[in-house]
C-alpha cells in the first residue's frame, strides 16, 4: 500500500476491541504518519464529542445488542452540517 491517494490532509483513526487486529493494522499501516490505532470498545470510546467528520463502521453493529441506541449515544460521531 503507498501513501500516494491517502490524503495528506486527512487523519485516520481505527479503533477495535481485538488487540491483535490493532497490531496487524498499525503495522500495515506504519508508512503513514497520518493513521493511528487504538484498542477499544464501542460502549466507551476514547474521544471527544463530535471529534470526527466522518465516521466508518464496518462489521460492529451486528454484535450490539441495541445499535441504534449505540450510535446516537457514540462519542466522536461526525459534527452537525
């Protein structure tokens, strides 16, 4: 993966419950001085209110128990347009 197409203006942030998949992923990613990854949940995310412009969620939602709740409720989540 090169870094040419990421961005240099964008910041990108990945977060999941599964230590061993943030290690795979900051590793894959340690090119980009732009991406972080951080161990953690979706019932307490490490971030303040509307911290992001866009939010990505792939596979999560299918292991909560009340997911629209989830999401309203979720810190970080993009700011208002």
């Amino acid at each position: 993966m090169g870094q040419q197409g990421m961005g240099d203006m964008l910041r990108y942030t990945g977060v999941d419950v599964t230590e061993r998949y943030v290690e795979n992923c900051k590793k894959r990613w340690a090119a980009y001085t732009n991406a972080e990854f951080r161990c953690g949940s979706a019932k307490e995310l490490p971030f303040q209110d509307k911290a992001f412009d866009i939010v990505f969620n792939s596979g999560m939602l299918i292991h909560i128990d009340d997911p629209g709740r989830r999401l309203r409720s979720s810190r970080g989540l993009p700011v208002d347009s």
